[in-house]
C-alpha cells in the first residue's frame, strides 16, 4: 500500500508541475481543497478512485498510470499535449462567443432593413448572452473560482440591459434597478466562502 500511495504522490506532483500548475489550480478543477491535494503529494492521503480518474482525464493518462513508479517512455503525458489541449478549450469557448454575436449582428441587420427603430438593443442583449456562454465553458474547464467573477458580471449586466431597454422603450428612468444589484453582489461574494466538505 505504501509503494501505491508513494506512486500516486509522485506522479500527481510530476503530472501537475509539469502543467505548469499550482496545487491550489489543481484542487480547483477536481473541486477539492488544496489541502487535499496536498496530502496527496505528500503521500498522507490517496485520493478515492473517482477522483483519481478525473486527474488522469485530466492529464490525459491512465489511471494505471497514476498506480505505478516506472513507466515506458512513450507512456509519458506530453506537456505540450496538455498545452495543446487547454488552448483547445480557450478556442472553443473563444468561437462560441464569437457566434453570440454573429447571430447579434446578423438579427441587428435583419432588423433594420425592416426599419424597425432601437434595434441597436439586440446589443444589449449580446452582452449577458456571452457571459453565460463563457459560465458554462469556465464550469466545464476553468477555474471555477472565476464563476464568482463571471457570475457578478452577468448580474450587473442584466440589470444594465434592462435599464437601458425600460429607458429606452417605456421612457422611464428605474435607476432603482440597480440597487436590486447590491444584495445579489453580496448574495455572490457570500456564497464564495461556503466550504463543502470532501470525502
């Protein structure tokens, strides 16, 4: 057990060091304390078996490669791979907020050769669009630490949208609108430092 457990310890520091992370980067994509990942390079703890095939999902090996000390050379993880595969996911989330506002332009056009007036809104629109675009992609790839961030930008862009659509289409002034951003900002910040406990 202690020669498994040396292993695992050795090969997440070699495997997390060699992406160029910290350990509190890596506890943030398998949603665990760095503490615990910690533990798991010091060899004080072994993750449990769901979590171990997360980090080699993660690192792109195996989990028998996790297991073991020696292995082939050609059974080395490629750092460029993991590279490669993280300018991946920058470039899919990039062109998915890209086509947000293709289609904003494109019904931006649309809606002016109809000769409809304010069609500039669909602007204003775009702006949360992408920031709940860039949500999903930060919770399936990202840190997700910068879901608080992104959250309070989407928040804060809503409620400006709406203002400027209230004020431009009803010609009211509900600056008010913007004090329903005030709790909802402390309501984010707040539910940053709610801990759950792992296994």
């Amino acid at each position: 057990m202690e020669d498994i457990r040396a292993a695992i310890a050795e090969n997440i520091t070699e495997l997390r060091q060699g992406a160029k992370l910290t350990q509190s980067n890596l506890a943030d994509v398998l949603n665990y304390s760095d503490k615990a990942v910690s533990k798991w390079e010091r060899a004080e703890a072994v993750p449990d078996i769901t979590v171990l095939k997360q980090i080699a999902d993660y690192f792109d090996v195996s989990v028998d490669y996790l297991l073991t000390r020696k292995h082939d050379k050609g059974e080395h993880p490629s750092n460029e791979r993991a590279e490669l595969k993280r300018k991946n996911h920058f470039i899919i989330s990039a062109l998915s907020v890209m086509l947000v506002w293709l289609l904003t332009v494109l019904a931006f056009t649309i809606l002016s050769l109809c000769g409809l007036s304010n069609h500039w809104s669909v602007f204003l629109i775009a702006v949360p669009v992408s920031l709940i675009v860039i949500l999903v992609f930060n919770s399936i790839w990202g840190v997700r630490r910068m879901n608080f961030f992104i959250i309070s930008l989407l928040t804060w862009s809503l409620i400006a949208a709406l203002h400027v659509t209230i004020l431009v289409y009803a010609k009211s002034n509900l600056w008010r609108l913007y004090l329903i951003g005030v709790p909802a900002q402390l309501i984010i910040i707040l539910s940053g430092f709610i801990k759950f406990k792992k296994k």
